[in-house]
C-alpha cells in the first residue's frame, strides 16, 4: 500500500513539472458549446481539457462559479507610441486592455511616424517585446507613396495586415483616390482593413459643425458620408478579387449593403455604437462622445443590433482612441476625435448578454472566433488543446460600476463612467501567464500574433 503510494506520488510530480497551471471548475465555452471541465496549460499552450487531478499541477486556479472564454481579441486600438505617449503607450494601453479580460490588440497606424515602412513596423514590435502585458499585431497604413512596398509589408513579422483610411481623421494618413485604392487591393493578398468615410464629402460638408456643438460632429460626417465610402469599398474590393475589412460599421445602410457582399467583406462594430445614441450622448458627454465614424441617431441602432443577430457582423472592435481630457476640453471642433474603449469592451458587452440581446456564445464568435477566422490567426481563438491558452475568465453575476478610477490608459476617463453593469472580467490569461486576476495585474508579457498566411520560417 504504502509502495503504491510512493509510486503514485513520484509519478504525479513527473506529470507536475509538465503541467505549469490547472484551472480547475470553471464552464468553458468550447467549440462545442459550454461545458463544465477543467483545463491543463503546459508550455503557454492547452494541453488538456476535461477532469484533471490537482495533485498533477504546479499552480491552481480555482474558477468555480466563473466562466472561461478563449482570450478577447481587440482589433481595433490605438495605443499611440511612438509620438503621441502623452495619450497612451504601449505599456498603459496593454495594462488596460488586461484589466478589460482582453488578450491581444491589434494596433493602428496612426502613430507619429506612422506605421508605415518596414523599419517602423519593426520599431513597435521592438518596443512591445517585455513591455506589453498582452500579445499585439500592427497595421501598417497604406499611402500612396508605399503601394509598391505593401505586399512585402503585410507579411513582415508582427503585421497584422494593412489599413487604409478613405477619410480623414487623427492623424495625417489618407488614401481618398480611386486609384491609388485600386492599386492597393491590386497588389496584397491579405485582408485589408479600412476606414470608411468619403473624404470629399467630409470636406464639402465642413461648414456644417457648429463650434461649441459638438453634436454637429454627427452632422457634418453623416450616414451618407460612411455609405459612399464603404460602397466604393466593395465596388473596388469586388473588382479586384479581394478581401476587405470594414472598421466600425455604423449605418444601417452600410449594414443592408454588406450583407450583400459577404463574399469579400467582413464587418466591424464598436460597443459605443452599439451603446450610445446622438444625439444625447453628446449631452451627456459632450467631447467625450466625439468619434469617427460619428455616433448615430437612434434610427441606426436596431440595425447594428439586427446585423449582429443575423451574422453580418464578424468582429467587435473597441477602436480604443485615447485623448487625454484636456485636449478633448477644448471647444468643439477643436477637440480630438476618439474615445478609450480596450478596458470596457468586455464589461459593456457581457451586460448586453446579461440583457438578452446576444448570447455568450455570440459574443465568443464575435471577440475570438471571429478575429481567429477573418485575420488568419494562427493557433489562437478557441479553447481547444494545441492552441494558445489565451483565456478570458469571467463573473456573468458580478455588478459593478464603471468608473473612470478603474480606466488603466493613461486618458484616465471612459465613456461609460457611472454606468452599472452586470458580467465583469476576473482573470486574464494570456498563453499561460496570468495577466490579471481580480483587478491585479500579473506578470504577462506580450508576444507577436501570428498568422497562418505570413508564419515566420523556422530554421
Ligand atoms: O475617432 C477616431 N479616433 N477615429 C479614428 O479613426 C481615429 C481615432 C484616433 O486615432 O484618435
């Protein structure tokens, strides 16, 4: 007896070295659907999931009563180093999107210089490497200048693919001709991501802002400026064979058109514009709701709410932008577009689901699933064994308030302050190491994202 014993003991420490962490009684959103099981992290990856002795563990977690979802992507943030770290760098803005449950960014272009050569592509990733708190891929901007340079840009380690914006907003970049568009599509083979508002418009229709209202922001970039924009978008995206990502899709036009073309288009939208209305929000909010694309009248809401019923929609995107308070005190128009949104993704949405307006399911397809399916992430965005334990551990009874206090970026401030939610981010995991757990930032660090269709070659 005692002899089993004593094998039994040697054979669970040999299992122990191999087992780095064990989250023990959480229900998993799985592939499958939710299941009530165990999950075993070796080596940053899954390598079991079902009923598995503690005794085989090094370090557990005891996730009863929570649930587990493969770790939220975020592809849409702004973290705005280099250049602009008075706003946010890449070490806040990580440690923000921890705090929120979320496990990778992808970061845009619109930095200062802009991302949009090799060497500055190589810069970030350089600067992220043992200081961001979760794993990161970068854009690259587009501009008429680096056509030619794109197909090799978009496959360079750490790029997440290549964005375009048709209309102006922070910062300098801006691809407004048909042409130089056409050229773009022309020469990559990768998903590209585009914002779509149609600059001319946007110029045309400057007079329309009321300085001081800045719920004329609304207004001035109207619903038919983002139409324009994202019809041209498919119009060129079809003609070329190619595939396109539509950022924060906010109209219900737009959203009709798309589900006409979800051969070559995916769809992003935002929690603010599933979340906020003008134009009370700029009563509310005043700058703090300036954005682009604009928030909309409540006419688009249900639409953006029935689109992402009906699948059209693939991903949630926060586009985090953050603008310190005094720049967004200035009087309108004079005030940064942009709102912080990486912390609150999580919590916003998961009291929609709370709300009954899309299921837990819904929102994993939209944050993991999605993300996974439309960018080519490699080994990443499900809870299966071989992938990446990237986990998003959450209370779906927890009530708290959002508050500008728990706001880790460097802004300080959310949209959502003084908002009561239910559903609430508790850890975050990110490839095995704890990132945050009950508010505490742990000791991640960040890698590249991969992508299947641009793996680095091993020697
Ligand atoms: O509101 C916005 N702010 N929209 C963008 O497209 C850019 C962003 C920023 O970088 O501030």
């Amino acid at each position: 007896m005692k002899r089993a014993q004593a094998c039994k003991g040697r054979l669970s420490r040999r299992l122990a070295e191999t087992v780095d962490l064990l989250i023990k009684g959480a229900t998993l959103l799985t592939p499958a659907g939710e299941a009530l099981a165990d999950i075993a992290i070796r080596h940053g990856r899954i390598a079991r999931i079902g009923s598995i002795d503690p005794a085989l563990a090094g370090k557990v977690i005891d996730a009863a009563g929570l649930h587990i979802l493969p770790g939220v992507i975020d592809t849409q943030v702004h973290f705005r180093e280099p250049g602009l770290e008075h706003k946010e760098d890449l070490e806040s803005g990580s440690r923000s999107a921890v705090m929120g449950g979320v496990t990778a960014v992808f970061e845009m272009p619109n930095t200062k210089p802009a991302t949009t050569s090799a060497e500055a592509l190589a810069d970030k990733v350089a600067r992220a490497r043992g200081r961001m708190h979760c794993d990161f891929a970068f854009f690259v901007g587009a501009t008429r200048d680096n056509v030619e340079q794109l197909p090799e840009l978009e496959k360079l380690p750490g790029a997440a693919g290549i964005k375009a914006f048709m209309g102006s907003s922070t910062g300098d970049l801006l691809v407004d001709d048909e042409e130089t568009l056409a050229r773009i599509l022309a020469v990559i083979s990768r998903r590209a991501a585009f914002h779509a508002e149609d600059e001319a418009r946007l110029k045309a229709r400057a007079n329309i802002r009321r300085e001081g209202d800045a719920a004329s922001h609304s207004e001035w970039r109207d619903a038919e400026a983002a139409f324009a924009a994202t019809q041209k978008l498919l119009r060129l995206a079809t003609a070329a064979g190619k595939r396109v990502h539509v950022l924060h899709v906010s109209t219900r036009g737009e959203m009709e058109l798309l589900a006409r073309h979800k051969d070559v288009a995916s769809v992003e939208v935002t929690p603010q514009h599933l979340t906020l209305v003008a134009p009370e929000a700029y009563a509310a909010l005043g700058t703090r709701a300036q954005m682009n694309p604009p928030l909309r009248d409540a006419s688009h809401q249900p639409a953006l709410w029935g689109a992402l019923a009906q699948g059209v929609i693939d991903v949630l995107g926060s586009d985090h932008a953050p603008h310190t308070l005094e720049e967004k005190a200035q009087t309108y128009p004079a005030s940064p577009s942009g709102m912080p949104g990486v912390q609150t993704l999580v919590p916003v949405m998961l009291d929609h689901v709370n709300a009954g307006r899309l299921s837990l399911a819904r929102f994993v397809d939209l944050t993991s699933a999605g993300p996974q399916r439309v960018f080519g992430i490699a080994s990443k965005g499900r809870i299966a064994v071989g992938y990446d334990a990237d986990l998003t551990i959450v209370d779906l009874k927890a009530e708290r308030v959002i508050e500008d206090d728990w706001i880790a970026s460097r802004s300080g401030w959310t949209p959502f302050a003084g908002r009561k939610v239910t559903g609430w981010p508790i850890g975050t995991i990110v490839r095995g190491q704890v990132a945050m757990w009950e508010g505490e930032l742990g000791d991640a660090s960040g890698e590249p994202v991969r992508f299947g269709e641009a793996l680095p070659k091993s020697d």
